[in-house]
C-alpha cells in the first residue's frame, strides 16, 4: 500500500490538488484497468485514499479525511448538507456520494470512470474533482457569507468564529448588522518580512479608500488587535504582523462573486506571502544589480587616473625605461620584504617548546684565553 506526502509550505492558489490529480489521470489514462490502492496526504492533515479494482472499473473510491474550516461543526453524518450537494455538483454524472463514509473519513466518492468522456472535457473534469477538498471547505464560508443579509441581530455584535483553511494560519469571521468582518492575524518568521508586509498593507489600505475601488471590501490594518477580537485566547492574538480586517457586505456575495470572495479570503495568507517572497527577490536583484555598477565606476575611474599619471610622467625614452625598471625593481623588493614579515610573523608555536628550550638547549659561556689590554 503506496503513501505519498506531500510538503506544502502554503496554501497554493490552484483549487485542484496536483498530487490527487496526478493519480486521478493515471488511472484515466490507463490502457486496461488497474488495481491501486494509495494514500496521500497535504498539508500535514488532509489525508487522500483512492481506491481502484482491476475487475470492475466503476469502483474506483476516493476517500478525504481533512478538518473543517469550522472547528465548531460536529456532525455524527459527517458533512453537512450543503456541503454535500456542492460536492456533488461538481460532476453529478460521475461522482456518486457514499452514505456513511469509509471509517476514519469524512467523505467517500464512487467515481464512475465509464462516464468520463476520453478528450479534453474529461481532463478537465477530473481536475475539478481533485479540487473536492477545496470544495469542502470554501463550502462552509460559503454558507456563513450568503447569510449576510438575514442575520439576526444579537447585542449588536456576534462571537467571532475561528476558521483554519491551512494549519497555523487561522483567521476569524464576526457576524454583525448588514455586514461580516474577516479578520486575519498576520505572522512572519523574519524582520525584513514584517517590514515589507507593513508597507503593502498600509498601501492595500490607502488603494481601497480611494474612489476607483470604492466598491470593492473595506480594509483596515491595526498593530493591535481589533475589539471584536477581545476575550480570544492569547496564542491567537500573538502577531508580528498586525492584524488585517475585511468588511464583507452583501454586495461582494450577489452571484458569481460569492465564489470569487470566498477564495480570495480563503487565500489571503498565500496572496501576501507571494507577494512578500516576491519584493523581497526584486529588492535583492536591483541591490545586486547597483553594486554591479557601482563596482564598474570604480573600475572606470582607476583606469583614468593609472592613465592620467602615465601621461603625467611622460618623459625621454631612456628616462622612462629607466623610471619603470627602478619602479618594478622596488615593488619586487617590497613584495619580498613583505613575504618574509609574513613568514616570520607565521611560525608554528608549539606547546612548551619554550620551556624545552630553556632546559636542554642553554649553551655555556666560554671565556676567551687570550686577555686584551686597553692601550693608553
């Protein structure tokens, strides 16, 4: 039984899996069926089983263990209704859901391989079943948004949900009157991360108050968290980044945009992250790319000036000739000179050598025989 993993360092932009749908199409592309039985796993806790018989080709069973964006949600079925017909509706013709999943999972699909049309359609198709666990979990934001309009009022302000799309990266979602607010605690493991990621928000900020994106959701970013945020465990409020705010009104949920809000929400971190890994390489190559010059003038200007000085001592031939030996005669002493400086000053000592010289290699002083006198 084959395991896969699969290292994620973030949550990538492409709604299918690549590695699921790797599998997926080599089981399409087979030539005769073939048995498989594999496990894969992303993201450290999502957990991909695929199952495929020889002897039958219409049951070939994909099972997904993966958390929900709501850890809040228990649920005895497994997924919830709406969660369901989502996944369903990705290819009704091919995915049939199996009621109560494979143990230790929280979905089971029968793919009906029979009914994938053998062209680009079925291609396309089975990247958009690998893109099920996506589907599961943008399913649930997807619920909480549409409701943004009939939301009963409560206190004026409702208790923020914590949602995980990627481990380590959670965010919350505040249901109030006519609106919902995103808010996105922000990390970085280096310094110059933070200080490139500041700047961006405090520029997406000045961006999004202006009149050319009036309709687009309302940005904040605060060093400190925000109060809707009071009262949550501390190891959620703990950020070197701030604290990034949406305002999501029922305008950015009508139609086509409900999708298109909820992925950009769900790859928000990925988006700065990109974009933070982005500057920091464009900062590196245009510093790499000024010393580059920088060095070039230097070089430039020690050319003019050896052939300045060369202009400057110009003089009879025999002189010349004469100048120039003494000059290289003199630089081959100096450098002679200073190798020998270097040799003296770079003797190997050895450990009391000292003392062994002072015991054993004392030599005795000897008087001269002859006497001299001192003539007057």
């Amino acid at each position: 039984m084959p395991r896969h993993r699969q290292k994620h360092n973030m949550a990538c932009f492409q709604r299918e899996s690549p590695a699921l749908k790797e599998i997926l199409l080599r089981l399409y592309r087979a030539e005769k069926p073939m048995e498989l039985d594999h496990h894969l796993y992303e993201f450290g806790s999502v957990e991909y089983h695929v199952q495929a018989s020889a002897s039958i080709p219409d049951n070939t069973y994909l099972s997904i263990a993966t958390p929900l964006l709501y850890q809040d949600v228990v649920l005895s079925s497994g997924l919830p209704r709406y969660t369901l017909e989502m996944v369903k509706g990705i290819s009704p013709d091919v995915i049939e859901i199996i009621e109560p999943p494979k143990e230790g999972y929280k979905l089971t699909l029968r793919l009906k391989y029979s009914r994938i049309p053998r062209n680009k359609g079925g291609v396309k198709m089975i990247a958009s079943i690998s893109s099920v666990q996506g589907v599961i979990l943008s399913s649930q934001l997807k619920d909480m948004l549409m409701n943004v309009n009939s939301l009963e009022v409560s206190q004026g302000m409702y208790r923020p949900v914590k949602l995980i799309y990627h481990p380590r990266e959670p965010f919350f979602v505040i249901k109030q009157p006519e609106k919902i607010t995103a808010v996105f605690p922000m990390r970085f493991k280096e310094d110059t991360d933070v200080i490139i990621a500041t700047a961006f928000f405090q520029e997406l900020m000045d961006i999004g108050s202006s009149k050319a994106f009036v309709k687009a959701p309302h940005c904040i970013w605060s060093p400190i968290p925000p109060a809707e945020l009071r009262g949550e465990p501390i190891e959620d409020l703990s950020t070197n980044g701030g604290f990034v705010s949406f305002d999501i009104t029922g305008r950015h949920v009508e139609g086509k945009r409900l999708d298109k809000t909820v992925w950009n929400l769900l790859n928000f971190y990925a988006f700065v992250k990109y974009h933070v890994k982005s500057t920091r390489g464009f900062i590196q190559r245009r510093m790499r790319t000024r010393l580059e010059s920088l060095v070039e003038v230097l070089y430039n200007a020690g050319i003019k000036d050896e052939h300045h000085i060369k202009k400057k001592n110009r003089g009879p031939k025999g002189v010349r000739k004469l100048l120039n030996f003494s000059k290289s005669k003199l630089l081959k002493k100096r450098y002679n000179f200073i190798n020998k400086i270097k040799r003296i000053r770079s003797r190997i000592k050895i450990h009391w050598f000292s003392r062994f010289r002072k015991r054993w290699l004392n030599f005795s002083r000897f008087s001269s025989l002859t006497r001299y006198e001192k003539l007057n």
